[in-house]
C-alpha cells in the first residue's frame, strides 16, 4: 500500500471519527440527580409486580418443589 | 496545519466537550439520592428445577416470552428447547457447527437462533408443517464470530461480532439491511431495547454504545470499564442499561444522563462476569461470573444482596422470564438451574 493511500485513509478515518464526535456531543442530557430520582421511582412503582424481589407464596409458585406422590 | 491535524484537535475539542457536559450535569449520585431507601435485605433463591441433557458447556440461553420455555446452547453441538416446568426437552436440534457462542428465541415461538465461530446466525424454524425442527436462514455476512444474536420480530435479528461489527438482517433475504461500525474491538453482547428502536452493545474495546436499529447511528458512547465487556442488559424502562466485565465490576449507565451512575463491585470478587439481568422491576441485578457463583444486587443502592451457588463451574449465561418468575442460569458445568 502506498503511503499516499495510507495517508488517506488516516484522512477519511479521522473526518469519520469528529462526524460521530459532533453527534454524541450535540446530544440533551439531564441531571445524575434526575436520573437517579427516576429510576427510583420507576423501581417503587414496580416492585410489586417484581416477584423475584417480593417473594412467591408456595401456591403461586410455577416451579414450586415436586412432591413425591403417594399412593393411597 | 494540515487538515488531519485540524481534525485532530477538533476531536480533542469535542471529546472535552462531552467530558464537560457530563460533569457540569453530576450533580449528585444515585448513592445520594438512595441513601435513605431501605435496602432490599437478603435475596435467597433456591434451585426450582436442573435441566440436565447437554453433554459440554453450555454457553448461552434465553427465555421464550411465554416464560416457560427457554432455548440452550452447548458446545457439544446441541440446541435444546426445553419446557422449564417439567425440565422435559421439547426439541434437541443438532447443529451444523458445534463451535456455538450465542443463541436466542424469537417472540413469537416460532424460530430459535444460534451462532459462533462459524461465523453465522442460522435461523431454524420450530413449527414447520411437518413437525421436525429445520434451518430455514443461514445468514452469513460477518468476517469473524457471532457473539450475540437477538431477535426483533420473525423477520429481523441483530446480531453483534468478533469482526467489531453489529448487524440488523433481513431473515426472508438473507441480507443486512444496516450496519453497526464503531467499536474497536470484538463486540461480545447485545441488548435491545423494550420500544425496540435502540440497541446498546458491549465490545472488548472496554467501550459501550447505543445504537438507532432504523438510521444505523451510534448515538452515544460510554466508557468506564478497564477491560473486555462480556454482557450487556437493558434496565427495564428503557432509559439506562448495565455492563459486566472482565475487570470483575458491573456498571449501569443512564442514557439521558450520559454517564455512569453505579459500579457494582467488591474487593473479595476478583473474577470476571459473564453475564447480566435485571428483575421485572429492576430492583435486582443479578450476574454470572466466572467462579461459579451468581451475585445478586442491590440496583439502586450498589450493595450485593445474595449470592446463588450450585454450578460447578464458570456461570457462562443468565436471564429472567418475562413474568419475572424465575431465573434460569447456564453453566460450563453443563446444567442449567431455575431459581426463584
């Protein structure tokens, strides 16, 4: 490869690399403080529908223990 | 100046720009502002169910949406659907390629995917007329392994590669219809978000981004982690998403803050984590790591919660059902469990 072509791929490399510097630069962000709150909220809004947090009575449990069956 | 230099300094410009944005927006810490949340207490999960059947290392797996089937893939060369209730085995699918690294369930049911150091996403449908389990797509395109492969509906899948690449495909074409370029080092996990317009991906360039599926754009970057990202997950509502990796730590960053708000790690974990999921709410994060054990913690408030033993070897995948029943691990061991 000559250094002619090398150069230009530095080139092309290099105007890829600001084009997506500009576009992560020009995006809105919101205070950590309002982030946080948020997912807090979001996390206090759903635990009750969260059941590995909650716990799962016996009789709700799916994949509750197999009891051995017993022949009468 | 040459233009290259130009271009240089103004990437440093822009670098410094995002640097300072971030800080002029860290005006607390999720720390901070949990402090006075009660903590989650101890986190106990026994194991429900062992799925015994593969004969190697299990590298990956992913529930069905019903939450009780879920799809396993094992290196010795074997895609086993397997109905988690009764741990009874649905379909045993031998594969073309045993070298397999990732593996997903479609929405719907109806396909399953697979993919490794062939360097291919075979898409194999489960409900063909017949009855027998088919390859219906071998989509090949990417020049090295398929790490991640996740389904969007039964007609599209990204899948993320160690040629430093994620595509979406055109499962009917066989085609990529969008390319992800950006990372610099193989990309090792994907998730997709809940609203299925964005996907963050993890790579070994220590680096990760969040990718627009539609225009193919990365529209933010992060970093933090000081080695390979193994594991990517998206948090629930969409708007943060946790890493794990190699570095032994776990990372959750929030997308409208841009930054990182938690780093979940210990002094007594020297290892690196496989894998990440998130209970329904996303209180809990649960993660694989490569001594065996499952650490389970506190999203919110940093602090590990539980810890799931029982694996004889490295815990190599993870996922929690979509009812947030149960979590179901993956072993080198070659069992998965089902705990709750």
């Amino acid at each position: 490869m000559s250094s002619k072509m090398v150069g230009s791929n530095n080139l092309a490399h290099a105007r890829r690399m600001v084009q997506q510097l500009r576009v992560e630069a020009s995006i809105e962000r919101i205070k950590v403080s309002k982030a946080s709150a948020d997912l807090m909220r979001y996390c206090g809004e759903n635990a009750k529908y969260d059941p590995l947090l909650m716990g799962i009575p016996a009789s709700e449990n799916p994949f509750k223990d197999k009891k051995p069956c017993t022949i009468l | 100046m040459s233009e290259l230099e130009q271009l240089r300094q103004e990437a440093e410009q822009l670098r410094n720009q995002i640097r300072d944005a971030r800080k002029a927006c860290n005006d607390s810490s999720l720390s901070q502002i949990t402090a006075g949340l009660d903590s989650v207490g101890r986190i106990q999960m026994r194991t429900r169910r062992t799925l015994r059947g593969h004969l190697a290392k299990i590298y990956a797996m992913q529930w069905a949406t019903d939450s009780r089937l879920l799809v396993s893939a094992s290196q010795d060369g074997k895609l086993i659907i397997w109905d988690s209730y009764s741990t009874n085995k649905i379909h045993a699918i031998p594969l073309r390629s045993s070298w397999v690294m990732t593996c997903a369930y479609a929405p719907s049911g109806s396909y399953a995917a697979c993919g490794g150091l062939d360097n291919i996403c075979s898409i194999y449908s489960l409900k063909t007329r017949e009855g027998n389990v088919r390859v219906t797509r071998e989509l090949s395109g990417h020049t090295g392994y398929l790490s991640c492969c996740r389904f969007l509906d039964d007609s599209q899948i990204v899948t993320s590669s160690g040629d430093t690449t994620c595509a979406l495909w055109d499962i009917e074409t066989g085609q990529q219809t969008t390319t992800f370029t950006g990372h610099t080092g193989d990309v090792m996990s994907l998730s997709l978000s809940p609203d299925s317009r964005t996907f963050v991906s993890g790579a070994c360039d220590a680096s990760s981004k969040l990718w627009d599926i539609r225009d193919g754009m990365c529209r933010q970057s992060f970093t933090g982690h000081v080695s390979d990202i193994n594991a990517v997950i998206f948090f629930p509502n969409g708007n943060a998403f946790t890493t794990g990796s190699d570095d032994a730590t776990c990372r959750l960053f929030d997308l409208r803050a841009d930054q990182e708000l938690m780093m979940y790690s210990h002094d007594n974990i020297n290892c690196g984590i496989t894998s990440v999921a998130f209970s329904k709410s996303g209180r809990l994060l649960l993660a694989g790591y490569d001594d065996f054990n499952c650490n389970v913690w506190d999203t919110l408030k940093g602090e590990r919660a539980g810890v799931l033993a029982g694996h004889d070897n490295r815990v190599s995948c993870l996922g929690i059902s979509s009812d947030g029943m149960a979590l179901a691990t993956g072993s080198w061991d070659s069992f998965l469990r089902i705990w709750n």
